[in-house]
C-alpha cells in the first residue's frame, strides 16, 4: 500500500517534473489530460489532508488572496545595474580596464543574453520559495511573492536533493515571450485597455497585478541570470552560480558561454545579434561578466554599475514614428489587406517605412489613425507591426479609418460577408484573383509557357492541382496523363515548356507575378533598378521610386504587395522551384521628354494631387524628390508653398507653373 504522504510526495515530484520539462526545458513529456488528472488528484488529497499541504505544493501557485498594496522590501544586496557598450570599441575599452584593473591577471568572461524584462529577486529559505520581489530602486523593492508563485518556471522548492542552503536569493528576469506578448495584446485591446508598448511593459504591467489570478493568465516566464545573497552555499564563480541555478531547475539559457579570449565573447555577443529574430522573446542585447567572483570583488562597483559586467546593446526593436497614410493591397484571394505607410524609423538595426495591419475591425479598435503617433514593433526578420497609436499624440489625428468603398485593382464595391472580419473584391475577373493572375502568370508577356493556356489554367485550378503560380512547377507528367485529352507526347511538351519557362529573365518573372500597376516595363525598370529580387523585396518605397519611370503610388503598392506573407510565399516557392531572381543590373537611361530632370513640387496644383503629379512626372521622365539643392533643375509650384519658393529663388533654381510644364513637355 502507498501511503497517502508517498503518493502526495510522488504527485508533486511528476508535476514539478512537467512543469519543468514543460516551461524550461521547452519539451514536454506528458499531455495535458495526464497533468490535469495529477494536479486534480493532488487537490483532492491536500483538501482531505490539511496538514499536508506545504508551500511548495505546485497547487499553492495561485493562493492569497488579492493585495491591495504592495509591501515594500528592503533586498538584502543592492540589485545592481549595467554600463552598456554601444560599440565593439566600447567593449574593447572596458576589456582593457579589466585587464589593466586585475595587473594582467587572466581572467574568464561569461555570455549571456539580455532579456527584455523585469529583474526580480527570489529568496529561498531552506529550500523553499519563501518571497519575491522586484527591483525597484536597487535597494528596496516591491513584495510580488503572490504574483510570482503563478510563473511556472519558478520553482517552489529547491528539490530534495541533500541539504539545501539557509539562504539562497536567485536573481533573473521575468518575461513575456513575444506570442504571449501579442495575446496579452490583443486581450488588452478587447478590454477596451491600451495595447503595451512591448513585451518588456507587458511583463512589468502583468506582474504587478493586484489580483495574481490575473498574472496567473499571463503567459509570464523567467531567464535565472545571478546569485545574489546566500548562506550555507560555496560557489566561487558566476559560472559555477549558472551550473548550481540549472541544477536546481531554474531557467538559465541554454545559450550562455564561457570565454577565456575576450575577442571570442565578442564574437558570442554578436551572433546573439545576428540571432536575434529568430528567439522567442526580446532581447535587447548580450551581458558580458567576469566569471571569478574573487575578481568581481577586487573590480567592485562605480556608483550602481559594477566594473566586472557589461551590457553589449543592440539596437531597440520598437519605435515611435508618424503613421503617415493606409493603403491597401490586394491579395489573390480578392482579400482587402491594409497596411501602414510610415516616416522611416530605425528599427532593430533597419530602417522600416511599412508595416503590416490586419483589418478594418482591428484598426478601429485600436484606434490606429493616419497621421497618428504609432508604436511600431519588429523582431528580427519578422514583418514589422503597428501595436497601436502612441500614448501621447503631437500632430493632427485623421478621422476613423474606413476601408475603402470600391477594390483599388478593379473599382468594384468591395463586399464584406457577416460575421467576416475581411472585405473582399468579388469581381472574380479582378486582375488581382487567382486565376486570372495564373493566366496572366504563364502568358506570352509573362512567363511563356507553351501550351499552357487560359483553358488550360483553368482545368488545372478546377481539378485542384495548381492553385498558386509555384504549383504549376510541381505538376508531373502522370497528373497530366490523368486529365482527359493528353496523350503522351502533349504531356511531355508542356512539362517540357514549363522546365524551358524556369530560364526566363528575372524582368519577366517579376512581370509574372502580376503586382497591381507593375507593367511589363515598369517590371523590366524594376529589374534594372534592382538586380535581384531579395534587394527590390527589401527596399523601402522611397528606394523603389528612385528607380527611372516609377513613382510614389507604384512604388508604394510594390513595396505593399511584398509585405503580404501570402505573396512572400509565393516567391520564396518560385525561387525554390529554380525561377531566375536575378539579372544584370543595368543602368538604364530614363525616356521621355523631361529625361534625367530633377524636380521639386511644392504648394497645391489644379490639375494634379501630389502623388498624380510625382506620377505624372515619373511617366516623363523626371525624377522628384522632396529637398531643393544645387541638383534641382525646376520647382513646379502652385499656390501656396513659400519656403521651397524662396530656397529655390536663392539658388537659382527656375520655378515653373502648371501652364509651364504643359508648354515644356508639348514640343
Ligand atoms: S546581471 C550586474 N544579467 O539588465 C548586475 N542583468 O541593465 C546586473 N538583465 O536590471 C544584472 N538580462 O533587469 C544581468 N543576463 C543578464 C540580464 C540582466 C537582463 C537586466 C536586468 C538588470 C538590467 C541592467
């Protein structure tokens, strides 16, 4: 017979054991039905068994009640901070004085990421989790005990492995990986709450709640990185401290490194860079220590940074940034998609001017305006997002926005079905659907297939082998057997012309792709301008309309058409199948009667809007750009407009009416 006690035992160890296999070691070994039945039946034997119930019990994560206030807590060390290094020249720097400091003793360097949280201390008495608190100033903190029993990858207890220490503060950094970021997010969003600015003010707001029910439900995890105070523990490196954390079941990365050449641990800070987008959570930089402690003490602190650490900081993954216009593509499902159009803003190390939003309902609830500060979140290579409008607004905000009446591709009226959060074009003949972008895919200006015709196309989609141009690299020859009217040899020839297509110029397959306004020749300016695809897909719209011929509206709805991860599919799949995504790059000499001409718009024109006139210029020839200078050869100017008027007059740049330009252009 298993003694109640021994069971009780038993229960917490499997459940501990999941919960630690589940949210530290990212890999779980038992469904969510055995876990539920454990911690169902550990509930059952606490009730009948008051006295058994322990604070460690992972059925104590939630208990308390509700505080009111949070007690403050005095740490028994100071929590300290970091200076950073902006620079490998600032590492390098505080390398030397490290060097120069220890009298050229050698000395081993620790990497580690650092995570974009909230620092918390966590002190265990004789094994058991008994208080947690936040940083706060350094010195006194806020009791969060409650709130941090809800994170399950904190332990409660050390484990029962021989004697625990007296004493042991565990330091690390409370988190919200970025996919609970985005529900926490959206949760707040629906609540009618504003969105948090990123995961960092999510994790802090979500851990301060007053009710820990409410931070239980946050997805809220924990990165161990120090051992602060301790009694009864003999550690003598921050190496050591790492092994002695993992042990005992706290969260440390798997990627922290030792170092015994400080070029190395820079070279580990910068592929923590390089690897940033592809984590699950943010990081904002790489924290470098002295590993001795002995050392850490004879290097001590200035003020609240210490000299034995330092914090190699990358470039901030959110910005503020004015949303200056929506717009809206197209996709081939007929699905109205909007985006962002926004002052170029540095970004996680790049310059980002479009982002991503999803629907009509979402930007109303958001309250996402044009003309609004917004907040602007990318993570790596991810497609960078517009959270919602900034907490403080400077300028004018534009009126609710409304997706538009009629499909910008074809003009229908767009169609939104009940209960659908998407508007759709229903033309099904709109040059943005699926089949007819198929059809114009393999036509003769296009990509050429030979014997891949409209009719052809057709039976392909309506037979359910090719959906997407890539599908139609994938057809074998028995699928075309199947179809009624091929014989062998028709077979062969059209598998034939498809693999003879895979040669055709990179200015074709861009072509092909049936982007709106993209033309055969504004494709083949394209490829000129850009050489290869990778380049012209990360281009900013103000990059792309410097290419001769294109303009400000082409520009944009190119860069719009790349952002929509169903037509990015499509051309990583096209690339994938052996399609050409490069051609010299030419350059090429603009046409028209305005060719190679600067110029600059300033006040309203009659005639023109001022992205009909960019257009309108482009189509000649001309390049505009925003800033006059010595390079401008006209300011096209109508009423209004006097500062470019005067910087013009001042430097002899000739300002020119509408009337002027009709006459300069007529002959
Ligand atoms: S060590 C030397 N290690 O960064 C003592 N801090 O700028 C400082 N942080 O308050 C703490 N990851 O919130 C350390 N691996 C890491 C860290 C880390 C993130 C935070 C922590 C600290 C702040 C200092």
């Amino acid at each position: 017979m298993v003694t109640t006690e021994a069971r009780v035992a038993e229960l917490r160890r499997l459940i501990d054991d999941a919960n630690h296999r589940y949210h530290v070691l990212d890999a779980p070994t038992v469904d969510d039905g055995e876990y539920d039945g454990w911690v169902r039946e550990l509930r059952g034997l606490e009730e009948e068994h008051p006295d058994l119930v322990t604070p460690e019990s992972p059925t104590q994560r939630v208990g308390g009640t509700p505080s009111t206030q949070f007690a403050q807590v005095e740490h028994p060390q100071p929590m300290l901070s970091l200076a950073n290094a902006r620079s490998d020249d600032e590492y390098r720097a505080w390398v030397e004085r490290v060097r120069k400091l220890l009298d050229g003793e050698p000395f081993q360097l620790v990497t580690e990421p650092k995570i974009d949280g909230l620092a918390i201390s966590l002190i265990y008495e004789r094994g058991v989790f008994v208080r947690g608190a936040t940083r706060g100033n350094g010195v006194i903190g806020e009791d969060v005990t409650a709130n941090l029993r809800t994170v399950r990858a904190i332990p409660l207890g050390l484990g029962d492995d021989g004697e625990p220490p007296a004493v042991v503060e565990v330091r690390g950094e409370v988190y919200l990986p970025l996919q609970g970021f985005a529900r926490v997010n959206e949760e707040q969003v629906a609540a009618g709450a504003k969105p948090f600015m990123n995961p960092r003010n999510s994790a802090a707001g979500s851990l301060r709640q007053k009710d820990p029910s409410v931070t239980a439900r946050r997805p809220l995890s924990l990165w161990a990185y120090a051992i602060g105070h301790s009694k009864g523990l003999e550690l003598r490196s921050h190496w050591e401290a790492l092994e002695w954390m993992r042990a005992h079941r706290f969260p440390v990365s798997p990627d922290v490194r030792l170092h015994d050449d400080p070029d190395e641990a820079l070279a580990a800070c910068h592929e923590w860079e390089q690897r940033r987008g592809e984590l699950p959570f943010d990081v904002d930089g790489a924290v470098v220590k002295v590993s001795s402690f002995d050392q850490q003490r004879r290097l001590g602190s200035v003020g609240r940074d210490p000299r034995w650490a330092v914090a190699f900081k990358f470039p901030p993954t959110t910005a503020i940034t004015t949303l200056l216009h929506i717009g809206v593509n197209v996709g081939r499902t007929g699905a109205l998609n909007p985006y962002a159009v926004l002052e170029p803003v540095m970004v996680g190390g790049v310059t980002v001017s479009l982002a991503t939003l999803h629907n009509e309902d979402d930007i109303r609830r958001k309250d996402i305006r044009e003309g609004d500060r917004v907040i602007l979140q990318r993570a790596g290579d991810v497609i960078p997002q517009v959270v919602g409008p900034a907490p403080e607004q400077t300028g004018k905000r534009g009126p609710v926005w409304s997706m538009p009446e009629r499909c910008p591709v074809c003009d229908t009226p767009v169609v939104r079905a009940e209960g659908e959060v998407r508007h759709y074009c229903p033309n099904r003949a709109c040059p943005s659907r699926g089949l007819e972008g198929l059809k114009h895919f393999v036509s003769r200006g296009a990509m050429d297939i030979d014997g891949v015709g409209e009719k052809l196309v057709a039976k392909l989609v309506q037979e359910g082998l090719v959906a997407q141009p890539q599908d139609i690299y994938k057809l074998t020859l028995e699928q075309l057997l199947d179809l009624e009217g091929f014989q062998q040899r028709s077979a062969e020839n059209v598998i034939a012309a498809i693999e003879t297509s895979k040669a055709q110029p990179f200015g074709r397959v861009l072509f092909a792709l049936g982007i709106t306004h993209v033309g055969s020749v504004t494709a083949q300016a394209l490829a000129d301008g850009f050489g290869a695809m990778d380049a012209l897909r990360s281009a900013t719209p103000e990059e792309i309309a410097e290419v001769e011929g294109v303009g400000p509206v082409i520009a944009e709805q190119v860069a719009g058409w790349f952002l929509d991860p169903e037509h990015a599919h499509i051309v990583d799949e096209l690339a994938a199948a052996g399609l050409r995504m490069e051609g010299p790059r030419r350059a090429q000499a603009p046409v028209g009667p305005l060719a190679g001409k600067t110029f600059v718009v300033t006040g309203s024109l009659d005639g023109f809007t001022r992205e009909s006139i960019a257009e309108h210029l482009a189509g000649l020839g001309a390049k505009v750009t925003n800033t006059i200078s010595a390079n401008t050869d006209y300011l096209l100017a109508g009423t209004g407009g006097g500062s470019k008027r005067a910087k013009a007059e001042e430097l002899g740049v000739p300002v020119i009416s509408e009337a002027d330009l009709e006459r300069l252009t007529a002959g």
